[in-house]
C-alpha cells in the first residue's frame, strides 16, 4: 500500500511543487510506493489524518501525533540526502 505524503508551503504555488516533485522522484527512484499531495500549511490539520508523514517549508501546526519534517534542503539543495534519510525511517 502507499505511503501518503502531504507536502505543504505557504501557499502550495511554486514552493510546494518544487518540493514535492523531488520526494517523490527521489522515493520512486527508490522503490518507494508513494502518493504525495501539496496543500497550503493553513490546509495541513485538515489533511494530516490521511498522510503518514509531512514535509513543510513554514511551521505548521494541529497535526496531532503525524510525524512532520520542517525543511528547506529541497529548495536550497543542502541537506537533501539527510532529510531523504529521515523521511525513508519515517516511512518504513
């Protein structure tokens, strides 16, 4: 079964696209089986219950016990492998 990732940015235009295409392509490439869907961060609580994890790019809140990782190593391309480690021990 998929895993679901919600990927939210301020207000899931250019930022959340960018980084959610690179998850997903970077997990795919992987073996990954993954749905990942972009929101807005004030969308985030609403969504959270369907994601088994949530990668942002603002803080974002109301998502319960759904582990979250605040990152812009997809933006900025420092960081990237670390936070492709922590998502891949999320997932498994």
């Amino acid at each position: 079964m998929a895993k679901r990732i919600l990927v939210s940015c301020g207000t899931a235009v250019a930022t959340s696209t960018v980084v959610a295409k690179k998850v997903e392509e970077v997990l795919k490439s992987k073996g990954y089986d993954v749905v990942v869907e972009q929101c807005k961060a004030s969308e985030v609580p609403s969504k959270a219950e369907r994601a088994d994890l949530i990668v942002t790019t603002t803080p974002v809140s109301g998502v319960g016990s759904k582990p979250v990782i605040h990152t812009l190593s997809f933006l900025t391309g420092v960081g990237v492998d670390e936070d492709i480690k922590k998502i891949i021990e999320y997932l498994d």
